[in-house]
C-alpha cells in the first residue's frame, strides 16, 4: 500500500482485492494438460437397464487429469503481500481507536461500500456538535436537512468537486427532502449555518484523520531510519 495521506490509506485498507478460491481453482483447471487420443484408456461400466432384465455394459473413457502449480511463491504469501496486509491491519487497529461516531463519520467520507449506517451516526454527530441555534420549528427541520446536504458537499469537496452553493443547496433540499429554500435568501438565512457546520465537519474530519497520519509517519521515519 502506497501511504500518500490519510484519506487515500482510510478508502485502501477497507477492501482486500485477492483472488477467490473459486478464481484460483478454475484457473489451475484450465491450465490442466487433457490426454488425448491412444493415450485414453477404455473401460466398461455396468450400469442397470431401464426396461429390461439385462445389464447394460457401456464403455466409457477415463482420463487422469493433472494439475500443477507454476508459480513459485502461492497466492498471497510474498514478501510484499505480507507487508501489504501487515499496513492494512495497522490502518484498521488506528481507525478503531476513534470513538465509534468518528469512525462512522470516517467511512462516511472515505470507505469505497458507505453504507446508510455511516451517513446516519455522521448527521447524528454532526448535529449535535454544531448546536443548531435557536429556530422556529419549521426553519430547525430545514437546518437539520442542512447538516445533511453540508456533508454531501464536503464529502464531493474532499473528491476534489466544488463547494455547493445556493442554487445547489436549494435544489438539493427539494430533491432529498421535499422542502424548499429560496437561494435569494441564501445569505440572510443560512449562510452563517452553513458556514457553520462546514467548520464543524472540517475538525471532526481532522480528528477522524490523526491517527492514520501517525500511522503514516511511523511508517516513513522507520524507512528513513
């Protein structure tokens, strides 16, 4: 595993892409040597008839197939596998240290399998570290779908996507939730939550990060040593 940064080793280590057994197994078969013509050997099976008294001889082929391994090391047993997994184990042992909400959050953001699991415990957190101000009940629901869409544009930002923006937020709102913001009020209704929750995300994406770059730079000092 290449360790570029945090978020490239976070997305890496979450799937393992080996061959099946399955995969392996017909891939040797095929490879097999058939025998072929005087080199087949016949012999008679007895098998019983359908509608009659009598046995039924019929002769058949049989054949010996051979299968052997031509690579040197087995599948998954070189040097550089070992290391390989030995990085994903230490990537998987950093993650597991972060409190569980952290670490949904993290998966939300970086794992290639996010799942509705994630994108709930990252909205719960979300919410309640932003501590959403003092609205009327209508204007609160709208700023609860907000930490929602804030995170769907964080989450293409760190992609390397644009920021959305209002016309964005509006339409996205409409399409997910069914409620509509009007982005001619952008700036005096939720520009400054908006600014709000991105600040929040942005530190529990740190939070969520420090420890895999610690992993990181263990990992290079010890090469540079």
């Amino acid at each position: 595993m290449k360790l570029i940064n945090a978020r490239q080793v976070w997305t890496e280590a979450q799937h393992e892409s080996n061959a099946s057994i399955s995969a392996v197994a017909i891939e040797r078969g095929e490879s097999a040597p058939v025998k072929k013509g005087a080199r087949m050997r016949r012999h008679e099976a007895v098998f019983a008839a359908l509608g009659g008294d009598k046995e039924e001889r019929i002769e058949i082929v049989r054949q010996r197939i051979s299968i052997s391994e031509t690579r040197r090391t087995p599948v998954g047993r070189s040097t550089a596998r070992a290391a390989h997994l030995a990085m994903i184990g230490k990537v998987l042992r950093a993650i597991d240290t972060l409190p569980f909400q952290v670490q949904q959050f993290g998966h939300y953001l970086y794992h290639p399998a996010m799942n509705l699991r994630h994108l709930l415990n990252a909205v719960l957190l979300i919410t309640a570290k932003a501590g959403l101000p003092d609205l009327t009940s209508a204007k609160r629901v709208k700023a609860q779908y907000l930490v929602t869409l804030a995170l769907q544009s964080y989450k293409g930002e760190v992609q390397g996507a644009a920021e959305w923006g209002p016309a964005r937020v509006a339409a996205e709102m409409d399409a997910f939730f069914g409620v509509t913001i009007d982005p001619k009020n952008w700036t005096r209704d939720w520009l400054g939550l908006w600014g709000s929750l991105k600040e929040v995300i942005q530190e529990v994406d740190i939070q969520a990060q420090q420890p895999l770059w610690q992993v990181i730079h263990a990992e290079k000092d010890q090469e540079a040593a």
